[in-house]
C-alpha cells in the first residue's frame, strides 16, 4: 500500500500557495500605500529634505 501523503507533494503544495500569496500582497493596494507608491502623502514622502536625521527632525542649529 503506497503512503497517501509523500512529503515532497507536501512541501511542494506549500511552497505554491506561498507563492500565492507573495504575489497577492506584493500587487496589493495596501502594499504600494505602505511602501510610499501609493500615490498618497506618507510619513516618509512628507519628509523634511533639509532634516539632518532620517526620521525628519530637524538639525539641533535649526531649533529655537
């Protein structure tokens, strides 16, 4: 009697449904929003670019 389930069936089944679901995410709407290629304004495409810290805060001479 041969095993119903082989392990490289298994394994090959997750690694497609991985797959899938990589591709989902990666074309979604929410994605490109989170990564700033959403065509919206976002934390870091509203950055200060004369900011001397990446986070935007400005240079420690520029403050009052």
């Amino acid at each position: 009697m041969a095993k119903a389930y082989h392990p490289l069936r298994i394994i090959l089944a997750l690694m497609v449904i991985l797959v899938l679901i990589l591709m989902d995410h990666l074309h979604s709407p929410t994605f490109r929003f989170n990564s700033g290629q959403g065509n919206v304004q976002t934390t870091l495409s509203q950055r200060d670019q004369s900011a001397c810290a990446p986070c935007g805060a400005p240079c420690p001479s520029a403050r009052e």
